[in-house]
C-alpha cells in the first residue's frame, strides 16, 4: 500500500488528511501516475450540438479525427454521445494532453476549423470546454488497473494499491494540493455573449469530474444487477444533477456513453462542472440521490463479492481560472456552463 | 447560525474543520450548551446483568435510585434495558453529573453497595462503565431542541442551529479537542481478572457513542415507516456491531429501549465503545450496516419532509486513559469491554 500523492509531489502539509496513518481501506483501489517530468495536463472536451440525431455530422467528426491525428495531437481521444432534454443529440470528443504547449499549438491550428467563424451560420452547434490542472490539481481512482480510461491513457503506470481511498474525504486527500490547500471555489463564472458565439470568463477553483462505469465484463446476475438495480439509480442520479444541480453547486452534468466504432459501448461516465470541490464533497455525501447510488452500488458490491466485474473510475480537477477555456458557438441557451449562470 | 464549538472553548486552530467556513447545512440541528462553569462531566453506565428477565433485581434498583436521590447524586439519570445474546437481560441505569469531584464522593460512598464484596456471590452480574470526558471532548446534537436526552439533561441550555452538520465529520469538528488535536485511539484495553471481579485498564482514546431515536410522537404513516422500514435496519446495523464489530474496532454495542416507570417506551438509544472516533467515523460513513441506516433515515426524512415527529439525537466523547473506570462483577465473559479483548 502508498500513498495516492506519489513522493515527487509531496510536501510539508498545513492541512491534514482525514484519516490517520495507519488507516488501511477495507478493499482495494488504485490511481494513474504521471510520469515525472509531466507537470500539467490538458482535458479537452469538444462537442457537437445535433438538432436531430440522424443528422449526426459526419464530417466534423472525420475532420475531428484528422486534426487529432496531425501534429501536436493529443495523447489519446475517445468519443461519447448522450440525447439532451432540450432536444438534441450531443456527440463528445474528449483528448487529453500531457503538455499544454503542444495544446497550445495544436489549438492554434485547429480551432478555426473546430469553432471558427465560418460555422457561424451552421445548423450544428459546437463547443469546446478545456481545462488544464497541474499535476497537484487532479487525481484519478480505479477499481482495477489494466484498463485505463480518460487522463490514465496518457500516463504510463498505476499505483500500487493506494492508501487514500474508502472514506468520504478520499477524493480531496488523492489531490496533492489538498497537503496545503483547502481549494475554495471562488465567485462564479460570467458569460460573455458575442452573437452567436458564446464564452464564459472563468471561476476560480472550478471542479470537473468524470466518472464512469464499465460493464462490458459482467455476465448473468452480476450485468442484471448492473444494469437492473444500478444503473437506473445512477441515472437518476445523473438526471438530477442535468435538471437541478445548480442550487447545490452543480453548474452542468453530462451523462454520456462511451461510442466505440460509432457505436455504443457497454461503458458509460458522467461528467459535471461544479462551483468548488466543496460542493461535489456534499452532493457525493449527503444528497439522496447520490446516497442512493452509493446504497445501491454497495449493495451491488456486496451480493457480487470477488465475481464483480464492473470497472469503476473517476478523474476530478480543481482549477485555477487561468486553466479553463470555454467556447460555445450556435448552441442551445442550456448548454455546458451557459446554464450555469443567470 | 453559530458554530457547535461555543466561543469560550474556541482555540486558535492548528488543524482545519471540513467545510469551508461559508458552508450552510441543508436542514437545522442543534446542539446542547453546557453552562461556562462547567469543565468536565462524568458519564456512569451502571449495570444489572440477570440470568432470567422475570428475576429483575428490584431491591438492587430501588437501592441505587436511593443512591441516586442521596448527597453528591448526579444531575440526571435514565434507565434502560435490552436481552442480551448470551441470554441475559441488562438493565442500565445512566447517571450523568457536571462535576468529577462530585461524582468521586458519591462513588466513594456508594460504590461498595453497587459492586462491593458482599455481592461476590450474588447470581446477578453488576457492572459499571464511566468515563469522564472534559468540555473539550465531547459533543451532543440534536434534530429538535426541546426534550434533553442523555447529558443534555444536565446541561441548561440550547445553542442556535449549528454550522457542523449534514456532513461526514461533523461530528469530529463538533468536538471542540478537534481544533487542535486528531484524538487517535491508542493501545487497546487490558482486562485485570481477579475471580469474580474484572477490571479493565483503559486505552487512551477511547470513544464512547449514545445514539438515540423517539418516536413516541409519531402517528400514521409516520410511526409506520419508522417502525417498519427504519427501526428493522438500525437493529440489524446494532446486532452487527455487538456480534461482529471487533474487526472493524467496535469493543461492544449495546440497543437499549428506555424504561419509563419500569416499562419499555417509544425510545431507545445504542450505546456502544470504539478504539477510536476514526473508526467510528469508518463505519458510520462506509460501512454497509450503516450506510443501509442512513439510506432507511434519508428515506424516511425524505418522504415524510416537514411533518416528521422522529427525534434524534447522540453524544459522542474521546477520552484519555485517565478518565475511564471499568468494572465488572459476576458478569459473563462478553460483558461490555471484556468482550473486547482476546
């Protein structure tokens, strides 16, 4: 067992962990490490805004897919769709970068033909929200480690079995920053509205998570129990966050599956912007409707024993309000961070 | 809305709460004020242990609410009962006082008719469990602030709706030693056998929790949810920690119904030791024994909403090695704390 905060990136704390030293979790997790030399990572999700899901633009994707593949492109990409309540279809493409000046560049070249103006007057929306944690902002968890998913498909290694895990509290304390840091969040973001085209000034301390599940694995009862008795609270889940998060700090939620040839898959993942960690600390703790999918996935747990074969991650960033790009161009008044504000 | 820690026991911090000191819970408790005055409090738990539930030990009752009603007697005291798994009946008589040298005469004058040598043959088992927690180290809360339950019986005042709560650790940053000190458990209790008289020699940081429940205003659909969908939980979550909570540092638990005028009431409370208030914490926030109670709680509270009549309440204390006194007479071999060792 080690720590979550591998040893290039402790320091000297002023705030303490939950847990004392010899706690020991009852079960086994595990994180992605970043190689040494990596001190900042970019999370790019790109997003298309379909008025009718059949009409899925094609080509924005193979054009997606080829700037990807030119020079400066990210690390690894993966794609997800979900049909939002407004309406629409959106379709996901997420990359991750383990240096944000090869970001930088590839940005440069490709944002016109992702958000440029001569979109303006397509029928598809488009947006790209983007942000940049340093390596003591983020941390990731995974119930099995040979599958990376997200950030871990740009690092090179897992953890061995980590100390920090099984209790409320984990998230902040596998997050380096927290030795030194209560990571408040700080003001809220503001919407700047150029016709069309939309950007939000960012807030200090914004938190993105990304959490997600894989049943591709599971057979007979434990994939019926998945998918009867966890997934439909997970959703549930999942739809209060989209409908009425904001009261308690949720700015916006996704809950996406993950396309696989265009397809599909057996995997699935929210991801949701919040006012502060604080905030996603309490709805994770506290709100029935996470109190229920944490009941059911413990119940879930508990019957399926070792036979288990869900897969289970997450990744959440803390950020400053230099680390976030937000950019929203043709799309509906709800979308991303648009609904965060007034 | 005020802070559980009042301003006279209020230190300059060398460790965090964990909220941000803007946080707001979603819903009002409170939490029972002891008078200024006061520095230390002493928490008796004496028992009767009979063979045979219909061979109560009236003479030994009446004798000890004499005790009570005598000079230097405590400030309040309850009784209750429960049938332990070894066959036994226990009745506890709690006595709370807000002076230690006030306890120490009426120990001193009483102690021999509660436990002394003339009762070496008795067929009842007698025990006595006390702690003596200073204002530093403990904490109450409560749902409604109007029916004193435990050692807010002895204290004269109720404080405003407090800022640490609805949150894991609430309790930890309710206890005021919690500025300053992480209150680790240490060492493990010694059991002291000599014939028929045990003692226990007491582990610093120990960690003693009453946790009740009265649902003697309850009507309707109300009384019926809690009896039928709550009350079964909480028993299965009792059981699994006096059958099966040493692994996960549970000395002993007991589920006691309150005894009014002799017969068991709408009120009952568990009381049970921990190594330390970290896994009190462990449990109470992963566990599935207690996580399924929470689940049962949030859904009652959720479905009955304002119109509600549960109370709720607990107490909490950590004590070091020199406020605790264990002592057991022609008890069986799971008595209390003896059943906490090898």
């Amino acid at each position: 067992m080690e720590s979550a905060i591998p040893g290039h990136l402790t320091v000297e704390r002023t705030r303490h962990r939950r847990v004392p030293d010899e706690y020991v979790p009852p079960y086994e997790a595990f994180v992605a490490r970043t190689e040494p030399h990596v001190e900042q990572v970019v999370m790019a999700y790109l997003g298309l805004q379909l008025r009718d899901r059949a009409a899925s633009d094609t080509e924005a994707l193979l054009r997606l897919d080829a700037a990807f593949a030119a020079t400066d492109g990210p690390g690894h990409h993966d794609r997800s769709m979900r049909d939002d309540p407004a309406g629409y279809t959106e379709i996901v493409s997420i990359a991750y970068w383990d240096d944000p000046a090869t970001f930088d560049r590839w940005f440069a070249e490709h944002r016109e033909g992702w958000i440029g103006d001569d979109l303006l007057d397509s029928h598809v929306g488009r947006w790209i929200e983007v942000i940049r944690p340093t390596v003591h902002e983020f941390e990731t968890i995974f119930n099995v480690p040979d599958r990376p998913e997200g950030v871990a498909a740009i690092t090179k290694e897992w953890s061995e079995p980590i100390q920090e895990h099984a209790y409320w509290g984990g998230m902040r304390d596998r997050i380096p920053l927290s030795q030194t840091d209560a990571m408040p969040g700080v003001g809220t973001p503001v919407v700047e509205r150029d016709g069309r085209r939309v950007r939000v000034r960012p807030q200090q301390g914004l938190c993105l998570i990304r959490s997600g599940q894989d049943w591709a694995d599971t057979e007979g009862e434990d994939r019926e129990l998945y998918l009867n008795d966890v997934e439909p609270v997970l959703r549930a889940g999942m739809d209060f966050l989209r409908d009425e998060g904001r009261p308690i700090g949720c700015y916006a939620n996704r809950y996406l599956t993950v396309l696989s040839d265009g397809r599909p898959s057996d995997r699935s993942f929210g991801m949701s912007w919040w006012r502060s960690l604080d905030a996603l600390e309490r709805w994770s703790e506290s709100h029935p409707t996470h109190v229920a999918i944490f009941g059911a996935a413990m119940k879930y747990l508990t019957t399926m024993g070792p036979s288990a074969r869900l897969r289970l991650y997450h990744e959440v960033s803390v950020v400053d309000a230099d680390e976030q790009y937000f950019e929203y161009l043709n799309c509906h008044e709800n979308t991303g961070l648009l609904g965060a504000v007034e």
